[in-house]
C-alpha cells in the first residue's frame, strides 16, 4: 500500500534483519559477493569461499549473537504485487571484530559486510512513511545504519576491512570519514589475500 504511490519504480526500505531473515540473507550475501568479487579469483576458490562465509548458519549465528546486527535492504514490492513484500538486496552486517592480527579496543565494532547488488546502488531509498528521502542513496542509508547500530551498542571505533583494490568501496569508506590504519592477511579458498583496514570514530 505504501508503495503505491512509485508503481514501476524501483525503491528501497531498510529494516532490522531477525533470525527469520538467515535464508534470504544467506543467498543474497553469496550473489552479491559473487557480483562483486568474481573476477578477482579462480572458480574454485571463490565458490569455496562463498559457500562457507556465506551459508546459512554463518547469517543464523551472526543474527542470534547479541553483539551483531544486520540491516537489510529490501525493495518494493513485486510488480503486480503490491500487498507482498519485496526481496533483500543488499545488507550490513556488524559484530565484535574478527581481525586476529589487529589490536582492537574493547569498544571496537566490526563492519563485517556491506553489499548491494549493482541494479538497486541508485534507487531511491523510502522511510518509514514510504516517502522518498531526498538525496539519500542505499548504501549510504545502510551506513547510517550501521554507524547509528555500532554507536547503541557501546561502540568508539568502527573497524572494517576491505580489499586495496576495491576502490569503489574504499572511496565510499573515505567519504564516510575512515581512514587507514593498517593490513589483514586472510584466506580465500586456496589462496592467501591482504585487506587494507581502516577505521573510524563513532
Ligand atoms: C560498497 C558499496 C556498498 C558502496 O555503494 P555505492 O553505491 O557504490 O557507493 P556510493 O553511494 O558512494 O556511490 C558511488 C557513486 O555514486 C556517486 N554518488 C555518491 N553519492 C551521491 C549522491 N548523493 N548523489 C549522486 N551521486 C552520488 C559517486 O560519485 C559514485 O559515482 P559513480 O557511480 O559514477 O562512480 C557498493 O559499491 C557495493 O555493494 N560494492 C560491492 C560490494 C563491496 O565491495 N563491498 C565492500 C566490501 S569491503
């Protein structure tokens, strides 16, 4: 009903992810992963590795932990269907940091993920109202979210982790006021990466 006014429009509304959300969020975690990452790795690996950080009980275990959250970015509803609600397309994740190699404070937060598939990264985001927010893209209305979830939390830094080469997101990053302070080792499939990590205050 909300929608009804943006028939033929894609949009998008951000909520909470529950316990419920792990299936939708599980599929949806591994196709955006794969449209980010394909081309940096061989087939083998990149299937490896998606399907073991992105099964269903890595999201299970993460929306059951009470020092993570997940907000969802989720469409309109299906055209033709404007009583059903839409798909996930993209989603944050935070939770307390897994960098081994890092020296976190006892106050950090992780942003574990953030992914929007490429189709949905201008549409315009709705509120609670179903209104258009002015000048507010998806992925900077999941930061918010992610910024607003780390600070109810306790949190003082925001830590993540990101490829060097990810410029996109790095930019995004910068943007959002993260700065550089250090490098990650980790394992995807049968290959041996570095991330850049950087970190914000909150
Ligand atoms: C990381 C990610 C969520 C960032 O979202 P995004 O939509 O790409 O980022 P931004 O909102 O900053 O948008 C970037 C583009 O929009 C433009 N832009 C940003 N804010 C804008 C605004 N208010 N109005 C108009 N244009 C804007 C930027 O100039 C840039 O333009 P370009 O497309 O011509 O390069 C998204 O790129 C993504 O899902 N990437 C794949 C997954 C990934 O790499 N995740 C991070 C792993 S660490």
């Amino acid at each position: 009903m909300q929608h009804a006014a943006f028939e033929g429009i894609e949009t998008i509304t951000l909520r909470p992810a529950t316990v419920e959300d792990a299936p939708a969020l599980a599929l949806t975690g591994a196709a955006t992963f794969l449209e980010a990452f394909t081309w940096m790795l061989p087939g083998p690996d990149i299937v490896a590795h998606t399907r073991k950080h992105h099964a269903v009980e890595v999201y299970a275990h993460y929306l059951a932990e009470p020092g993570s959250r997940v907000t969802l970015a989720v469409t309109g509803p299906a055209v033709g269907c404007p009583d059903q609600p839409g798909s996930v397309v993209g989603y944050v994740l935070i939770c307390a940091p897994e960098l081994p190699s890092f020296p976190v404070l006892p106050t950090d937060v992780e942003l574990k993920r953030i992914y929007l598939f490429s189709r949905f990264r201008s549409a315009p985001v709705l509120d609670a109202y179903g209104r258009i927010i002015a000048n507010l893209r998806p992925a900077q209305a999941l930061m918010d979210a992610a910024l607003a979830d780390a600070r109810a939390l306790g949190g003082s830094r925001l830590l993540l982790g990101t490829h060097a080469g990810n410029s996109r997101a790095i930019a995004f990053y910068r943007r959002n006021g993260f700065r550089e302070v250090g490098t990650r080792l980790f394992q995807v499939g049968s290959r041996q990466c570095s991330d850049l990590i950087f970190a914000r205050q909150l």
